[in-house]
C-alpha cells in the first residue's frame, strides 16, 4: 500500500510529458478551486473567473443553491482530485514500474469528471454564476466543458499506454529472465547516472562518500574508468563502487550467511521437507540479527530457495516436497544484516545419489572456481564466463542463458548483470571495489529452460534432467579478489 508522504520525491526524475500531465491536472484543481470560492461568495457578476474552469466548472456551480448537499460533492471531488495529483506526483518522482496505474486512473477520472459527470447533471446547473445566460450558452459551455474533459482523458490515456507498454516489457523480461529486469534498470537510467556524474578536484570529497579527498581515493580510479570508457568498454557506474565501510557492513552480512548456509549443512537430510529447510534458514537468520533477504521480495513468499533435481532455481520451499534418498538440492541463502546484503548457495547430495548427479555437481563446483580465477582489477566479466562455460563443455554439459548472476550490497539486485555465456573480453570492465556473484547453472542436458506458471518463479530444466549451481558473492580488489559469501 502507498503511504502518502513526501518522503523520497525526486521531481528531477519526472519525465516533461509527467510534468504536463501532473500541470493539467494541478490547472483543473486550481481552478475549480477559485470557482468554488467566487460562486460560494456569490461576490462577482463577471463569468470571466468561472470560464477559466472549463474542465470541471460544473462542480463550483453546484454551490450557487447553497446547498449543503451539493456543496459537500464540491468539495469531496475537489478533494480526491488533489489526492489523485499528490499520488501522481508520487509516483512519477519514483522509479516504481507501476507508474501505468496512475495514468491508467487519473485518465478514468478525467473522463469522469469532465464529461460522464455533467452529461448526467441537469443542463440548468451549467451557466448559473448570477448571470442570464440563454439555453444556447448553457449548453455551448456544457459541451465545452465536455469536449475539454474528453481532450484531458485522452491525453492521460496516451500516457497510460506508454507507461503500461513499459511495465509490459519490464514484467518480459522479469519473468522470462529475472535477472534481466537488473540489465533493464540499468539501461534505463543510465543517461540520468551520465547527467549526475561531476568533475571534482583532488582537494574535495570523493563521491565514494568514504570521507577521503578525492585525490586520494578515486581520482586515479576515474581515470582508468575514464581510458576505457574511450576505447569502448562498458565500465561500472560510480553507485555500485562500495567503500570500505559499506564493505565491511557486507562482510557482517556475509558472516551470519556462511553461518546460515554452514547450519543448513549440519543438518540437512533425507526425510526432512523444504518448509523445514525455510524454517532453520528464518531462525538461524533471526537469531543472529538478520533478515532473509528472499521473505516477500516482490512477492517470493519464503526465506529461502530450495531446487531440486531439475528444478534450476527460485524453489519454493513447501511441507509438500520431501527430500528422499538420491536427490541433489541447492539451498539458495540471502541475508540483510544493517541494510548490507550478501548471497551465496550450496549444492547437497542427499543419500546415496548416483555417479552421473555427484559428477554434475562437481563440475559446477569446478566452474565457480575456473571463473573465479578470472576475477582481477581491470578484466572483463566475459572472461569468467568463458572459463565457466568452456568447463562445461568439455564435460558434456550446458550452461543456463536467461539466468544469471548479478551485482549485490546496498540492494539485492544491482548492475551488472552476469552473464556465462559471453566471451573472452567482452562484458563489464572489472574494477576495484565492484561486488557481485558468480553462481552458474549447469544443465545435464539442454540449457533451455521454463518456468513454472503456478508460482511465477520456479524455473526448470526443459528436459527434465537435473541442474546444479553453486553460488559465491566476490569482491574485486585491487590485486585481485576476496571470497564474501560462500
């Protein structure tokens, strides 16, 4: 539910066909406003005032009676007309998807207002500011009234379908490739990042907000950033550089991951249901200070992901599924510890699993570590990629395209999405300070995939045979790589 408050607007992030949708709306409330007052006063013979509110001049004559009845409607629809440009307002300043809902409603209730309303009132009430005008003109300013109402809405419907061909696209790519929602974003704003980017000198702070000069923090950096953007590379974005304190607020975070994970793995057996799994994760997490990152996240209702055989990922954890003798499980953890996230997952064979799942399990575990050989200042994300997906190969196996893994720290989702299927020096440039995950999910047979239509977030192998995928969080340094999460 939105709460309105002016808390986090932005209005640099409102689009100029936002600011005349949000400007004809305030003109329609300002309007009827100074008609309600100049007819409740009865204080002028001159229709000049009145006519300014074509749109919805109707509604401040319905005060000419003084009518406590019909004064009260004045004032309810002049009071949900303000609601309505303050949740707009809300919403364009943000960077919710849903920004098709308010243009969806404020042009129903532009229409509503400045056409379907005045067609059912009475012809009689249009016109009546103390002056006499003739039938014609009654109904000449009743019919503008109209026509302006029906200009308003479609105005507005213009922009719903617009703002709603984009959520279309963005749900696509949710559901078709979660993770492709996190490239989406990153595209989507990357003009707005370039305007926000300032040159500093070496005597001020540095952007990083460590509390360094610039100079001697990340002027070199930005040079470097700088050399490489000119030769055509895709270089990280300054907001996903983590200092050294937002570094350490992950490392805490990954503590109790590990711990989690660590837990998980004590105790884990054949027997024992995915709730069960969900239940240690939430009170493992809980006792030690932290939040299960996955509970409610855009709707994902447990703590944790559970996949088994051929389900890929995004398992969700029930009291209907039991792990039996044979099974091969990822149990996906995510922690929020502060306001810092961290995520890693593990692979565990219950029981006695076959030579074939035990080797598909190994071999994702050796192409996590081939690619994190590949990690180091100044490479490219392709090159962690070909290593995984050479690996894979050589085995007989496939790697997963539509999934893959993803930056992470102040959010759960940032940039860069990471990709295992690129090659050699391609990608995003690797830079110090970067962190992000390395978790590839390798298919015994065909990389294709699908996802379970039920639940919305359960993907799965297309042929039915399993899938295995082990996930690290890593931080990039400047002589290298630390492991955070495991």
């Amino acid at each position: 539910m939105m709460v309105l408050t002016m808390k986090n607007f932005n209005y640099k992030n409102i689009k100029s066909v936002e600011k005349i949708h949000l400007l004809l709306l305030l003109f329609i409330v300002m309007s009827t406003i100074i008609n309600f007052i100049v007819n409740l006063m009865s204080c002028t013979e001159n229709i000049f005032l009145t006519s300014l509110c074509l749109p919805i001049q109707f509604v401040s004559r319905f005060v000419v009676s003084h009518n406590p009845f019909e004064i009260s409607v004045s004032i309810v629809l002049i009071a949900v007309t303000l609601i309505m440009l303050f949740w707009l307002f809300k919403m364009y300043s943000s960077d919710n998807m849903k920004k098709w809902l308010a243009s969806g409603i404020t042009a129903i209730w532009c229409l509503l207002i400045g056409s379907i309303i005045p067609i059912l009132l009475d012809s009689d009430l249009i016109g009546q500011s103390g002056n006499n005008l003739t039938y014609e003109e009654k109904t000449n300013e009743l019919l503008l009234c109209v026509w302006f109402g029906i200009a308003c809405s479609i105005f507005c419907g213009i922009l719903f379908f617009i703002q709603i061909s984009k959520y279309a696209k963005f749900m696509d790519r949710k559901y078709d490739n979660p993770m492709k929602a996190v490239a989406y974003a990153e595209k989507k704003n990357k003009k707005k990042r370039g305007k926000q980017l300032k040159k500093l000198t070496k005597d001020q702070p540095c952007w990083c907000k460590s509390g360094k000069l610039y100079g001697e923090c990340h002027m070199d950096f930005d040079k470097k950033i700088e050399m490489y953007r000119r030769k055509f590379h895709k270089v990280p974005p300054r907001e996903i550089i983590k200092n050294e304190a937002q570094l350490q607020g992950m490392r805490e975070s990954s503590k109790i991951n590990i711990a989690v994970l660590d837990y998980v793995a004590e105790h884990i057996c054949a027997g024992m249901t995915t709730e069960e799994i969900d239940q240690m994760v939430y009170q493992k997490t809980t006792a030690m200070g932290g939040i299960p990152a996955p509970l409610n996240y855009e709707g994902f209702p447990k703590s944790v992901c559970t996949s088994i055989n051929e389900q890929v990922c995004h398992g969700i954890p029930s009291n209907n599924v039991q792990l039996i003798d044979g099974d091969i499980v990822n149990v996906d953890c995510s922690t929020i510890y502060n306001g810092y996230f961290s995520d890693s997952s593990r692979m565990f064979c219950i029981g006695n699993v076959s030579e074939e799942n035990q080797k598909l399990v190994r071999v994702a575990k050796e192409c996590v570590e081939l690619g994190l050989q590949q990690v180091k200042p100044w490479g490219h994300l392709g090159d962690v990629a070909q290593a995984i997906q050479d690996h894979a190969k050589e085995n007989g196996y496939s790697v997963v395209r539509q999934v893959g893994g993803h930056g992470i720290g102040l959010e759960f989702h940032e940039a860069p999405y990471v990709s295992y299927v690129i090659k050699k020096g391609t990608g995003m440039v690797m830079a110090p300070g970067m962190v992000f995950t390395i978790e590839p999910m390798i298919n015994m047979g065909t990389s294709e995939i699908y996802i379970d239509e039920q639940n919305g977030w359960t993907i799965y192998t297309d042929d039915e045979k399993p899938s295995a995928q082990w996930e690290i969080m890593v931080l990039v340094t400047n002589d290298g790589y630390e492991v955070m999460s495991w």
